[in-house]
C-alpha cells in the first residue's frame, strides 16, 4: 500500500471550493441537509484528526 497526499495549497482549494457546493446542496431538502451535515460533521473530525487521515 502506498500513502499519496495533495499539497496543503490544493487541498485547501479542494475544501473551500466545496463549501459553496455543500451551501447550495442542503437547500434541496431536509434529507439533503441531512446528508450535508452529516458530512460536514466527517469534514470537522478528519480535520482534527489531521496528517494523514485528512
């Protein structure tokens, strides 16, 4: 098994470009903010958690 990461400059453009998808997804309905929640809430712990779970 090998360990591949991205650089903290693109991840970081990973994670705020997404923020405005997930702002607009959880508007679909309240399963999808359900959904939404729920992965902002894994977003938070895999931030936390840091270098390499993230």
């Amino acid at each position: 098994m090998e360990l591949t990461s991205l650089p903290e400059d693109e991840w970081n453009k990973i994670i705020n470009n997404s923020e405005s998808f997930w702002d607009e997804t959880f508007k679909i309905s309240p399963r999808a903010k359900k959904v939404v929640d729920a992965f902002k809430l894994y977003a938070q712990t895999m931030d936390k958690a840091g270098y390499p779970y993230r």
